[in-house]
C-alpha cells in the first residue's frame, strides 16, 4: 500500500469530460486513474455515468441499449484496473439489472478487483434537463441481508458511505450512512448549469451545491469527496442549449474544510492524504451523536406533518 502511517488514507477524486464513444470516455477515465495511482492514491472515486454523455437531458427509448449488467464490460474494465494498481476504486455503470429495469449504479472494486459492494441511487430526479426518472429505477430499500439501502461499502480501507448526486441534497441518507459506521461519504456527480440561466442564479446553485455536502461533513464529522463532470454537453434532442457542468469537484474534511477543490474549467485529479483519526476525535469535542434526540424524531417517516 501506498501509504506513511495506517493512520493516512490519501484520496484522488477525478473530474473529467465525457465522450459520446463509451471507449474514448473509459480511455479518459484510465488514463486519470492510472495518474492518480501514480501521485499515491488508495482510493480513487470516478464522477457520476463517467463513460457516457449524461444522457438524461432527454428521454429516448434507444438510449436503454448504452446500459449493461454487473459484472459486464465496463466494471470488468474497472476491476481489472483496480487489481493491476492495487487501489480501491468507485466507478458508475448504467445498470441493465432485468427487462424493464434499469439503475445508476455506482460500483467499488477492493484492491483485488474484486466488486466490494454496489450502491443504486436512491433518490431519482426528473427535472427539465435532468429526466432521470424516465431511466432509473430507485435503488432497492433493503437488500436480502436485511440491510438498509443507505449501508456502507466494507473493503481492504475502511467503509465507504457511497451515495450519488442527487442524493447529496438530503441529510437522512448521509447520517443513515453515519450511522452505520461510514468513515468517508462519497458522492459521484453529474451536475451543472442551464446555459441559459443568469449569472447570479448559476452562482447560488453552484454555492448550495457546495454548502450542502459541507454541511453534510460537519453534521456527521465524516471527510467528503464529491467528483463533477466538467464540460458543456449538447441537448441530443435540442430543446435547449445542453448543460455545461460546472465542476469544482472537492474534498473537505469531517469540519467541512477543504481539502482540495477543482475549478469549472478543465479536467483535473484532486489527491489529498486523510487523517482516519480525525472523525474520532472532533467526535469528541462535538458529541452530535451523543445528543440526538432520537425519542423525538418518529415524524421524520412521515411524507408531511399535516
């Protein structure tokens, strides 16, 4: 392992562009990896359907023939890579799991290649641009364990609280994850601005975007990595301008500070070495665990308190 001390974990996010060739976006996605790897890295977190365009700007039937099963041919690209480098890596297949049934899985291999765990997103938008609805099943509740569908990933470096973009907007998954012994959440992402949008609306979204995932940090002292896409994609159908991703993928640690952070221009690695002993100890000096009130919070299952 690459590594100074069993107490440092060092981490890569990778923020890249995408292709509509699925081999020229796996190309761009190893070629980071193997980068990254090479800076140190033990972990290695991909963004969101890194081999495709984000498809979900439209909705188009056709588009179902880009999915494939687990194990299949991009996360046995993945695993293979895993096990040559020796890393952990999070990867994002769109899943074919039956007839009819379709998820956006993200995918950990452990340092032997083989598959640690998956995690189906869970919470689905359908946004104008952002049809997700039309292609994604949500992710299974529990699993035939009995486990939550918000369950850490265990593997060779500690467990992994895998989530995916639009799940970050809501604090239940990321303490659920906590909750259940997450040492690091990590959120792949597929997420930008309408070219059309003012300049001051595209700044708050990108702020609350940043804010909230922070916030998640310091609500449960767990470190963040968050990967973007960069880059402008086309509408396919031409209904609007298309997206330009705005990047600025990150990681902060467990008090929301950060750690490395990218810009909305260009592809890049981010690589930051964690301390695995800080959560214990802010833990200590903020005891938000010790003081929940969970006596008090049986309303959080309703869907409103009429």
């Amino acid at each position: 392992m690459n590594q100074t001390s069993a107490n440092q974990l060092t981490v890569a996010a990778i923020q890249q562009t995408c292709s509509d060739d699925k081999h020229a976006s796996l190309a761009t996605s190893e070629r980071l990896i193997r980068e990254a790897a090479r800076g140190g890295a033990q972990l290695v977190v991909l963004q969101e359907l890194h081999a495709t365009l984000y498809f979900c700007q439209t909705e188009d039937t056709d588009i179902f023939e880009l999915a494939e099963p687990i194990p299949g041919p991009t996360s046995n690209h993945l695993a293979a890579l895993a096990k040559e480098l020796g890393i952990v890596l999070v990867g994002s297949v769109f899943e074919r799991r039956m007839n009819g049934v379709y998820h956006n899985t993200s995918v950990v291999f452990d340092r032997d290649g083989s598959i640690a765990g998956i995690y189906r997103k869970m919470h689905i938008p359908d946004d104008p641009g952002f049809y997700e609805k039309f292609y994604f099943t949500p992710g299974d509740a529990t699993f035939n364990d009995g486990n939550s569908g918000f369950t850490p990933i265990s593997t060779s470096i500690g467990k992994l609280g895998v989530l995916v973009c639009w799940d970050q907007w809501y604090p239940e998954a990321a303490r659920l994850m906590a909750l259940a012994g997450a040492e690091i959440l990590i959120y792949p992402t597929a997420i930008g601005w309408d070219t059309t949008d003012a300049p001051e609306e595209q700044a708050r979204q990108l702020e609350a975007w940043v804010t909230v995932q922070r916030g998640h940090a310091v609500a449960n002292n767990l470190p963040v990595i968050a990967p973007n896409r960069v880059g402008t994609e086309p509408d396919p159908a031409g209904h609007t301008a298309g997206i330009r991703f705005w990047g600025n993928s990150f990681i902060c640690g467990p008090q929301g500070e950060f750690l490395a952070r990218a810009d909305d221009q260009q592809e890049c690695i981010l690589i930051t070495t964690l301390d695995r002993n800080r959560t214990e100890s802010v833990r200590r000096i903020w005891p938000y665990f010790r003081d929940r009130r969970i006596d008090a919070y049986g309303d959080i299952l309703k869907r409103v308190r009429d």
